[in-house]
C-alpha cells in the first residue's frame, strides 16, 4: 500500500526474549517440510484433536511458525513493560526478517510474503482450551494483515512495515493464559524441520528436569512426521550424529545399551531420551504455576541399592491408556517407578499402585 505514512510507533524486538506458546510447542500444528503441503492434517491422541486445513499456497509450515513466535515475543514484552496489548500489531519488516536470522534481501521479503499468505489461509480446528474456552469452528493463524509499503529516492517502493492482527485463540494464550516459555534465539538457525520440532518439544517436556523419555513411535507421532518410523529414526540419528539442538542433547535408548534403564515400549521400538546439556539448568523448586519448573522426580539408577523397580502388567497398562487418554503412559510409568524409588517402598500390588498414583498425578496435571 505505497502513499500511506508509516505509523511513528512500531514494535521492535531488540533485547527482548523469544517466547513460544505452549500449545504450539506440544502438538503438531505445522507440516516440517519447506515445499508446500496440500494435504489435510489431522492429529488424535485420544484427548486433543487437530484438524488442518492448507490453503491455496499449502499448510503453513514451521518455517512460517517464525512470525508466530515473533509476535508471541512482542506482545509477550509489552505485558512485561506494562504496556498496552492488542490483538493488531505493526512491527518493521526488516526487524522480523534479522530477529529470526533470515537474511534482508528481496527473495527473504518475498518469502515472508509468502509466510503471511499461507498462515491466513491454512485453518484449523482444535479442542485445546485457550483462556477457559474451547474453539468449537475453524480459524487461521492471522485474521489479517497488510503491508505498508514506501518509495525510494530512486521510485523503488520497499515493504516498509507490517501490520498483523492475530486470531482470538493465541490471543488468548499469550495475554489471558500467559501459556509462553522462553526459547533460544539459536532456533531460527536450525535448517531442519525435523531439528526445530524435536527442540520445541525438548524445551517444553524437559524444563528444568535431568530428563524425557519418550517411545520413538510415540515421538514420531508428535513431531507430525509423515515418515515410516524407520526412516523417521534414521532422520533421528543423523540429527543426533550432528547434535545440533540447543541447550538439549538427544539420545537413543536401546536394549543392550551400557546406561540401560527399564525403559521399554510394547511394539519393540527404542525409547528417545531428551537431558539438558548444562546439568546448572536442573533445578529442585515446587511448582505453583505453569511457568515454574516441576519438582524433579530423580532419575531410576538413583534407586537404591538393592530395591527392585516396580513394573506393571500388559493389562494394567492398557488400562491405563483407556483411563487417561492424552497422557504418554510410559513416561508416566518412568516417573511413578522413579517417584516409588525414592521412597524406597515395597509394593504388595504395583498395578494397583500405578492407577492409584496416576489419577493423583493426572488430576494435580489436567491437559
């Protein structure tokens, strides 16, 4: 829109933190490849269902994710600094493009253009509560956006500002649920799909833990990969070969390994083991709220000597994945035997055990 002024006030993301939503970094809301995706999407765990719709330009992928994350910051600053926050925000382009590490030439406008059409276009319908409510119809990343355009000494005409204006569901999340963690700057250096999906879900299931684990199917299916599971674990072993995550080193766990832990999943496949890096991020402290770490369980080995880690049936297992839909049962197996090691307890009967526990636990940590 070339003639317009340029509004005097615009956000920028100078020192500022990077913030994600939650919700984005759990599920698998964008297709992991850089060619576009015209196929519908759909995501079921029993307890959260996503339906995806592309859009002419295809699904709006991780990539395009980037202007998400970038506004979640903005907004994520001004409620630090109290300051006003509204669903519509004007921002420079040439801020977005060097925050997220894109380059400032024609073809990196042009492909934020291109960002922009595929994040309104692509519509989605999910169960996920965002400020008490649950979004019953379909919406798009974006409600709106416009260019705002200005004119060179030489007649040239350069995008100039941007102005968005987000949909009423992250809205919500950032400002009424403050449903944001802190990221490294260092993800928008990652060139793989793969590699940023598997870092936002380190970032939000590890915390301040000493670990995740989590079966390779289980993760393949949370990644939103539409990959075999062997050739999602041979993507898998080429990114840890490269140990390119930040803050995170990622690990197979297999039978027969030195550090084998009672780990095991029901279809034979190996387990993925998520740790920080810096051992100085694993922190003991209550939570009150979302945004502070959880208690940490320690780890199984820490066992003492001699105690047996308890182990459930087949059956109770099942069980369990009827009774809690939505939850990883093997991490909350890993974590109730790591929760029994420490208090060095015998158990007449572990499967009743495991039930009684995990409704407490499910309860004290609702989806």
């Amino acid at each position: 829109m070339a003639g317009q002024q340029v509004d005097l006030f615009l956000d920028q993301l100078i020192d500022a933190p990077i913030k994600d939503d939650r919700a984005l970094m759990e599920f698998p809301f964008f297709t992991l490849q850089k060619q576009p995706r015209h196929e519908p999407f759909r995501y079921d765990d029993g307890a959260v269902t996503i339906d995806i719709q592309p859009g002419p330009k295809g699904m709006a992928s991780i990539y395009d994710k980037d202007v998400l994350i970038y506004l979640a910051s903005v907004l994520n600053d001004r409620i630090e600094r109290g300051a006003p926050v509204d669903r519509t925000i004007r921002f420079p382009a040439y801020d977005f493009l060097k925050v997220t590490g894109r380059g400032t030439g024609k073809r990196a406008y042009e492909l934020f253009l291109d960002a922009l059409f595929r994040l309104r276009s692509t519509t989605i319908v999910t169960t996920i509560v965002a400020g008490d409510q649950k979004e019953r119809r379909g919406f798009g990343w974006i409600e709106s956006w416009r260019i705002i355009e200005r004119e060179t000494a030489s007649g040239q005409k350069v995008m100039a500002a941007v102005e968005i204006t987000l949909n009423d569901w992250m809205f919500r999340a950032v400002v009424k649920d403050r449903r944001v963690l802190t990221i490294n700057r260092d993800y928008f250096s990652l060139t793989m799909g793969l590699e940023r999906r598997l870092y936002e879900l380190a970032r939000k299931h590890v915390g301040h833990q000493p670990e995740w684990v989590i079966g390779l199917a289980r993760l393949a299916e949370k990644c939103g990969s539409s990959r075999e599971v062997r050739k999602f674990k041979t993507d898998l072993q080429k990114i840890i070969t490269r140990a390119s995550i930040p803050d995170y080193r990622v690990e197979l766990v297999v039978a027969g390994a030195e550090d084998e832990r009672p780990f095991r999943t029901r279809d034979g496949q190996p387990m993925v083991r998520f740790t920080p890096l810096d051992p100085a991020t694993v922190v003991i402290k209550p939570r009150t709220t979302e945004d502070q770490a959880v208690t940490i369980l320690p780890p199984i080995a820490e066992a003492a000597a001699g105690d047996a880690v308890p182990r459930i049936s087949i059956k109770t297992f099942e069980e369990a994945r009827r009774l809690f839909p939505g939850y990883d049962v093997e991490h909350l197996e890993r974590r109730w035997q790591a929760w029994t090691a420490e208090r060095a307890g015998n158990l007449r009967n572990p499967d009743k055990a495991f039930l009684a526990w995990c409704r407490t636990y499910t309860s004290n940590n609702p989806l």
